[in-house]
C-alpha cells in the first residue's frame, strides 16, 4: 500500500503548487499581465467560469457535480484496476488538477487561470497549474495504455511463436508412417 502514500503526496503537491500560485496571482496580478518572457509567456489574470476553455460557464453547480463524479471515478478506477505506477501517476495528476480547480469553484465561483503562452499564434487558451496537470496526466495515461497495447500484443506474439515451435517439435518427434520406415 506504499504507492498510496505517492500517489497522496501527488495529489496533495499539484493542490499545493496551485492554489499558492493563484493565491499569488490573485495578490499581485489582478486584473493585469507580467511579461515573463516578452513575446512567449505572460501572466494574465483571467476569471474562468466555465469548464476547460470556458465551456459551461453558466451551469456551475452541474459541472461542479460531474467534476466531483469525475473525480471519485478517477480515483476508484486507479485504487481497483490500475497497477502500473506510470498508471498511478498518471491519475494522481489528474485528481490533484481536478480537486485544485475544484477548489477555486467553491471558494470564489471561478477558476483563476493565469498561465499565457502567446508565442503561439494558434494558442489562445489560458491556464493554470491544475489545468496543466490534468493535461499532463492525461498524456502520461494515454502513454501507458499505448505501452500496455504493445505489450499485450508482444505477449500475444510470443504465445503463438511458442505454440508453433511446440507443434514444429511434436511433428518432429512423431512416429513416421509404415512406408518411411520401411524405405
């Protein structure tokens, strides 16, 4: 039970770098943008009401419910089926971003978003920690389901060399008929 203890301390470390991060963006950012590197990465205060990207801004508490949901099947699928600690690091990524967000709703009606890469002319979206590590997350379990597939089908692979050569050596082995003998 020692990956529990990891996957809490990553749960609990994504809450924490992001709610101190908006905590500080909300003392000394609001409504204003720092230049972190000119022309790349700003920091822009942005309310966000909705889901990701603004989606379901007016229909907080319906969200704010299949967030909760989300969460608790994120977690139940991770404590029952998954074994892997990619797997396991993976969705504590994704629950410790989900909580984070989670908890801006509650406390203030909004998530604080405030991470802004503008060298990207295709990029247009702004995000916070919680949202990169749901991002993250989601990759990283992507990946793992990718190296599963690819093992199962590697085992799958090597079960039928197996088989073949088992029935290539049987064959090999087996009585000859009456006129090989005789010949």
């Amino acid at each position: 039970m020692t990956w529990w203890i990891v996957a809490i301390l990553i749960v609990a470390g994504v809450i924490v770098a992001d709610q101190v991060s908006k905590l500080l963006v909300l003392a000394h950012l609001f409504e204003g943008q720092y230049q972190l590197i000119p022309g790349v990465l700003h920091f822009t205060y942005v309310e966000n009401r909705g889901m990701a990207f603004g989606m379901l801004s007016e229909h907080r508490w319906v969200f704010m419910l299949l967030s909760v949901l989300g969460i608790a099947l994120v977690g139940f699928y991770m404590a029952r089926y998954v074994k892997s600690t990619l797997g396991r690091v993976s969705l504590s990524l994704i629950v410790g971003g989900g909580i984070g967000n989670m908890i801006d709703r509650v406390r203030l009606g909004f998530v604080v978003d405030f991470i802004d890469f503008c060298a990207f002319d295709f990029w247009v979206w702004v995000f916070n920690i919680a949202d990169a590590a749901v991002c993250v997350g989601a990759a990283l379990f992507i990946l793992e389901l990718v190296i599963e597939l690819v093992q199962e089908i590697k085992k799958k692979k090597e079960l039928q060399c197996s088989e073949a050569a088992e029935r290539n050596e049987a064959k090999e082995h087996a009585p000859k008929d009456e006129d090989e003998k005789n010949g």
